[in-house]
C-alpha cells in the first residue's frame, strides 16, 4: 500500500504557516524576547513558539487568518484550544525543569494577509492558565 500523496494545498498551508510563524518569531525577538522552543510537540498538541521575556517565559500561539474580517485569529483560540496548550505548556514545563519555577504566561499573534508579509497583532497575557 502506497502513502497517501501531500496534495498541494496541504504543502501550501504547511509554507504559509511557516511564514507566518516566522514573522511572528521575528516579531518578537525584535521586541527582546528570547526563543527558547520551536514547534514543541506533545501527544496533548503543539506550542507554536516557547519565548523568554525577561524572568518569564512565554507560550505563544500564532495564529493565521487571511481575511480579519471575519475575526482575528485570538477568537479561534477557543476553550479547547487553550485547555491543550496548557497541558503542553505543562508537560514542557515537566521536561525543562529549571523553567518550572519561573512566572509564565499564554500570548497570541494574530496574523492576516499576505503570509510572506502578514500584518501581526501580538496579545500579551491572551489567557491564563485557569481559562482553560
């Protein structure tokens, strides 16, 4: 039995997430913060970037949309979606032990048009732990 074939739209969406992950972390690195993880992944999801700023560290969701008009990309980040980055913020946390004890918090990067040169709204504290 053969794999099943990429299809080109899922390796356009695959690109167009990278970009656009990669102007957020721009993004931030430009304002001081420091990368600590890329793409952690763990059975419970995924955190998009793993950021230091200053004694925190910092769990940053990116999310993409390429019309606003139909609401930001924070809006997506539903209940569920937070209760997952969470439990992978946790399980990092477990892994990385000298973080465990530092303050942290759950950021946003809203992302909308062009992906090579997306317009970016960075939500600092977008949610707390006990939200999820």
């Amino acid at each position: 039995m053969r794999p099943p074939r990429a299809d080109a739209a899922h390796i356009d969406r695959r690109a167009r997430g990278a970009a656009v992950e990669a102007a957020a972390l721009a993004c931030l690195l430009g304002h001081g913060l420091r990368l600590l993880a890329r793409n952690a992944r763990f059975k419970v999801g995924e955190i998009d970037l793993v950021m230091r700023d200053g004694a925190s560290v910092v769990f940053v969701e990116v999310r993409y949309r390429a019309n606003a008009a139909y609401g930001g990309g924070a809006a997506s980040v539903d209940r569920a979606k937070r209760r997952k980055l969470v439990r992978a913020a946790q399980l990092f946390l477990k892994r990385q032990p000298a973080f465990a004890r530092m303050p942290c918090r759950f950021d946003v990067v809203e992302a909308h048009g062009d992906p090579a040169r997306p317009e970016l709204r960075w939500i600092r504290a977008a949610f707390g732990a006990d939200e999820a």
